[in-house]
C-alpha cells in the first residue's frame, strides 16, 4: 500500500511570524503557500493536505487531497490526531503514516522514498529533527501507539514516547529533511547553496531580494 503523507498547513495569516524581520505579511503568506506546495508535490497522491485556511485549499484543490480541520477540536496535536481517525476511518491509513511539515523547501518525492527505505517494519518511528529540536517528519509504522507532541523540543518528546510505547526509534540523518523556513538564518541557510537557490522557494526568496536584504542586515 503507498504511503500516506499527512502534511498539516497552519492559517497563512499564523505562518512564519519568526521571518517578520525579513519579509513582508504577504511575502511570508505567499512563502507558506510554496513551501506547503512542495511538500505537496513531492507527496503525490499520496498528499493530504491538513488545513482550516480557504487560500491553501483553494490553492490545493483538484491536484491533492484536502482534509479540512474539524472546527470542534483545538490545536495542532488534536487536529492531527482527529484526522489520522478520518484517515483510519476511510481506508487511507492502514498500517503506516508519514506525517510531514510544509515548509521544508528541500524536500522531494526521492526524499520521502530513501526515509521510508529507513523503516525497519511493525513497531518503527523513523523521525527527522529540525536544526531546533523539532520533529519535521515522522514516519509511524503503525500510527496511534503513542500521543503526538509538536511544538518546541517535540523530537525528545517523541522519541520518549515512542519507546515508552515499545516502538524502535530511528533518528534519519536525511538532510534535505532538516531545513525548514523559520527564521532569517534558516532562509541564509537555504540561499546559500546551488541546491537551496534551485527549489521553489529558493526561486522565490531571490525574487524578491531576500539575499540583498539578508546581507544589508549583516552589514
């Protein structure tokens, strides 16, 4: 069975408050948009897109699915959890869930394939942890044995859980799955390399002279 790919996307107008220094409101929203949709591209159709924003879903509809959020629950964790109960419920989630933030502008559909070569079967958490303790993505094998925890320093709280739950933990060391967009550094981190330059959000960023203002920042 192909390997759902739950991919949350927060309301655009909440995104990327870290990269206020740097961009424009609407600059930050448009970057959200990208990011969401490469993590969206690189899924397949394998992608269902988590969101309660009508511009991310209009934006995604008719190329992924979309899971609206449940107006009844309250925060990021129960949201996915309530949705990995809809997935249950309709035959898209069996016995394996990647669950995948949307602003990793690195990532690929090769990406998702060489972490879920990394999954070593029943009873497995592969897991990527962001540059600040962060769980970027989180392949579970199966999904619902232990609570999910994001937010700041989610990847030990995982982990804990996870082997508390007796599951075999697996830190991934893939790199394109560590980069995400938060803060001026990280958007340096990404310019800063031919690879980062090439994605969509590289594209974008240059575009609209991040790097000038990066580097009249340090000046």
């Amino acid at each position: 069975m192909t390997l759902p790919v739950l991919i949350p996307v927060n309301r655009l107008e909440q995104a990327k408050g870290r990269l206020a220094p740097l961009l424009t409101e609407a600059e930050r929203e448009e970057l959200a948009l990208i990011t969401a949709e490469t993590a969206a591209h690189a899924a397949g159709a394998a992608a269902v897109i988590l969101t309660a924003d009508p511009r991310v879903i209009e934006r995604m509809a008719g190329r992924y699915r979309v899971l609206p959020e449940d107006p009844a629950v309250q925060g990021l964790n129960a949201q996915l959890e309530r949705a990995i109960e809809r997935l249950r419920a309709d035959g898209t989630v069996a016995d394996r869930l990647l669950i995948l933030h949307a602003d990793l502008p690195l990532v690929r559909g090769w990406t998702i394939e060489t972490l879920e070569a990394e999954d070593e079967g029943p009873g497995c958490v592969v897991m990527v942890r962001s540059r600040d303790g962060g769980t970027n993505a989180m392949l579970l094998h199966p999904p619902g044995r232990f609570a999910l925890a994001y937010g700041p320093g989610s990847f030990e709280r995982h982990a804990a859980a996870a082997r508390a739950a007796g599951m075999r933990v697996i830190e991934s060391p893939n790199r394109e799955l560590q980069l995400d967009l938060d803060t001026p550094a990280d958007v340096a981190a990404l310019l800063a390399t031919a690879r980062g330059q090439q994605t969509a959000a590289g594209h974008y960023l240059l575009a609209i002279g991040a790097d000038r203002r990066l580097a009249a920042a340090q000046a």
